[in-house]
C-alpha cells in the first residue's frame, strides 16, 4: 500500500511570507519559471552601501512601502528622517520596530498616516510590482506625496521588459494563494512616470543595482 504524500495547505501571503522572514527557506513559484529563494539574508542585515545610496536619494518625510523587516526604515530613522515603514506581513512589523523603525500594517492602496504630505515615497527591492500593476501603484504613491515630492524606486538593468505574473510563495509547510505583481526594467521607467503625471529626476547605479527618482510636479 503506498501513501499519498501530504498535500501543503495554502495560506494567506502574509503568512507564509511571515514563515520566510523567521528563517525558513521559502520560493517563489511562477508558471514556466524555475522556484526563485525569497533573499530573505539580504533584506534582514543592516543597510549596505548600495542600501545607503539608495537612502541618500530620500529627501525629508520618507514612507518606506513594502518595508519588509525594516533595514532600510531602521537606516533612515538612524539618519534623522521622520520615516515610516507600511507592510501587509505582521512580522514585517514588528521585525521593524525591533530595528528601532516605526512601521504600521497597512495596504498602500488603502488608508496610510500623513497622505498628500509624504516628501519622498520608497520603493526598495522590486516594490514597484506591488499589486502587479506598476502604473496603478504610482497613481497611488503620486496622492500620498506632498507637492514637489519625490519616488525613489529600484528597477530591475537595462534589458528587462516589464513583466506581470502570477506568483505563489512556497516553504516545506504550506503554499500561498496566488498573488500578482510585476517586474520593471530601469528602460521602461519613463514610460510609466508619464502615466502617473511624474517626471525622471535621476537614475542611478550602485554596486550593479539601479534606482530612478521621480517628481511629482510643483
């Protein structure tokens, strides 16, 4: 008699997300894609170089969307800026106030602490494909900023298209449900500013990552 191997239950994103940010190995699974490993290493140390331009580019009020454990919002408070860190994932959170960051869980696309006086908006590690639909997100992030404000968002090298998947997360005790959301390349950026009423201000490389800053009008 053989066994039928136990079949993984699917839960809600944030909560296998939350399995990955506690250190346990976690992929995420897109049709005809071979399994990525989330980089958790990357985002739990402290800020890097690269991390530290990119934090240079922020300018005043900073929310930091998509926070994550909060490397990048720990930096910017160490820096003097009034900063923010907003996640769907309970243990983004509170892995963030553990660094010393403030963070709230809260949906970009929902109600979010000081909307239309924001001074810069972050988008670090691939945020920009929150929700699968980068043109939507930065509609959004244009009516959190203040006048004049600023995006500072990491984008994939010259070369890669932008693409919208479907996506699941993946760890040995359960499977996410599906959840879209979208890769940029730095070629395409302008594109997508212009529909949201931004403008390229910047574009950046370090340490073979590239970042743009856009401008909300004044």
């Amino acid at each position: 008699m053989s066994l039928a191997r136990p079949v993984s239950p699917v839960l809600p994103v944030d909560e296998v997300f939350a399995h990955a940010l506690r250190g346990e190995p976690t992929y995420v699974v897109t049709a005809g894609v071979d399994p990525a490993r989330l980089p958790v290493d990357d985002w739990t140390r402290t800020a890097d170089a690269a991390d530290r331009v990119l934090v240079g580019l922020c300018r005043g009020a900073t929310l930091d969307i998509g926070c994550g454990p909060g490397r990048l919002t720990a930096e910017l408070t160490a820096r003097g800026h009034v900063a923010l860190g907003i996640d769907l994932v309970h243990e983004s959170v509170h892995q963030t106030i553990r660094r010393g960051g403030a963070a709230l869980r809260r949906d970009v696309f929902g109600p979010v602490p000081g909307e239309g006086r924001w001074r810069t908006a972050l988008l670090a590690d691939g945020n920009i494909g929150i929700g699968g639909d980068p043109g939507a997100l930065l509609l959004r992030i244009r009516r959190l900023l203040a006048r004049g404000g600023r995006v500072v968002v990491e984008v994939a090298p010259p070369g890669i298209a932008t693409q919208r998947v479907t996506a699941r997360l993946a760890c040995a005790c359960s499977v996410s449900a599906p959840f879209p959301w979208a890769v940029v390349g730095v070629d395409d950026v302008p594109r997508l500013a212009a529909g949201a009423g931004l403008v390229e201000a910047d574009r950046v490389r370090a340490a073979g990552r590239w970042a743009v800053v856009l401008r909300s009008p004044r």
